[in-house]
C-alpha cells in the first residue's frame, strides 16, 4: 500500500500492483479491449475491442466473447455516432450502426 494510501486510511491491498494487467475470462487480458459501453440495451457495461464483444452477466462476469468483423483494425471507438441512444462501432472510417 502507498503512503497516501496509508495515511487515508484506505485499504489497497485488494487493487493489482501498478502496470499488473487484469484478465477479463479464460486468460482474455482486459488490455485487449479499448471500449466499454452497454451494446445490447440490459444496462450493464460490456466490454469491445478488435474483433470480440464481451457481453457483461447479471451476477458478474462476462459471457464467452462473441467475434464480430468490422474491418481490418477491428472495433477501435464506441460511441453513439448517429445519436440515437445505442452505442455504435467505429473502425477507421467505417461506423457499424445498431439498429
């Protein structure tokens, strides 16, 4: 635990050392995944980058990663581009709108 930490009182002994990457499920690393937004409308956060969308459980956890193709580089930006209210994928200079 850091000193600032100490000194708050708070407890950081749970949190991963500094630069520590954590796994998302089956050793998936959460670095691989550059967006996390509500795909699917269930109003829990999900998890999207290069070719996998990790849609989030109920109870916790995700589900297995379901592949998706958007272009070469894969899911690079969620954001909801046509503005209407369902997060939307970007790669490069192609956007992938929810219906």
């Amino acid at each position: 635990m850091d000193s600032a930490a100490r000194r708050n009182g708070e407890n950081t002994d749970h949190l991963p050392a500094s630069g520590a990457v954590g796994v998302l499920e089956d050793d998936v690393e959460f670095s691989a995944f550059n967006s996390i937004a509500d795909l699917n409308g269930d109003g829990l956060l999900d998890a999207a980058g290069g070719y996998t969308l990790h849609l989030a459980k109920p109870g916790g956890g995700f589900h297995p990663g379901q592949s998706i193709w958007i272009g070469a580089e894969g899911v690079q930006h969620v954001a909801d581009f046509n503005r209407d209210g369902k997060p939307d994928l970007l790669n490069g200079l192609s956007i992938l709108l929810q219906k």
